[in-house]
C-alpha cells in the first residue's frame, strides 16, 4: 500500500486526462511549451558529457531543445503517460530513452544523472510535489 497521500484514482484521472490530449499536446500549448522551455533551457547548466533526467517529460519538447542544443547529452524522460511518450518518441530524439513510470516510485540509482529537471509535473498536486522533493536525490551536482 502506497502512504504517499496521492491517491490511485488521481493518478488514473490525469494519466486518463494526458492520454486524451496527448495527440494535440504541442499544438495547443505551443505558445506555453515555448515560454517555459526559454526559461529552462537558461537556467540549465549542461556539460557535453552529462546526463540528464526529465521527470514529467509529457511529449519530449525539452528533451528535443537539449538535444538540439547538446547532441552529446545523454537524455531520460520519464512520465506517467504512455500516449504522451509515444508522442516524444515519435521525435526521434539522439540519445534518449524514455520511461514510463512515477519520480516517487523511480527505478534510478541515487546520483545516477548530472541534471535533473522536475519542471512539468508541478501541475497535478501533491504526487508531484514529492517527486520533485527527490528530484536532488538522483543528481550528482548540488544545486
């Protein structure tokens, strides 16, 4: 039994809620996924040899801008979403692998990536938050 304080039901209702929309994601938040990935992307300090985990990755369009930017990065993604990961790999992103799966419940080694990014999942409540409260354990930088 999970003691979490995050409900089964919640999460089958926002993976239900990504699933439906997955296939219009990036169109209907382009002007949104552009804003935050500005934003991230300058506040990320990202070396050639790094690796790098996005918890929350939904379709992969931060993944995509570090490779882009990165092409020597190794990459991650991680989401609850299978429809929104098929999207991602979809784009064919050099170096990276995605996973489905939770932050709180994560296969990862403590200090097994570089950079670690838990931006996108702040919006579905307290599952997040505990994700994002383990998100320096997976890092081997401070910061």
């Amino acid at each position: 039994m999970r003691n979490n304080g995050y409900k089964q039901n919640e999460e089958t209702s926002v993976i239900r809620e990504y699933s439906d929309i997955a296939p219009t994601y990036d169109v209907r938040w382009a002007s949104y996924i552009t804003a935050t990935l500005r934003q991230t992307l300058k506040r990320l300090d990202i070396k050639p040899t790094d690796r790098v985990l996005d918890i929350g990755c939904g379709t992969g369009s931060l993944l995509q801008a570090i490779s882009t930017k990165h092409p020597s990065v190794n990459l991650v993604g991680l989401d609850l979403c299978g429809e929104m990961l098929t999207i991602a790999c979809n784009k064919q992103i050099n170096k990276c692998n995605f996973i489905i799966g939770q932050a709180q419940w994560s296969p990862f080694r403590s200090k097994s990536f570089d950079v670690v990014v838990p931006v996108m999942p702040f919006i579905t409540g307290e599952c997040p938050k505990r994700a994002y409260e383990r998100s320096p354990e997976y890092s081997n930088r401070k910061g």
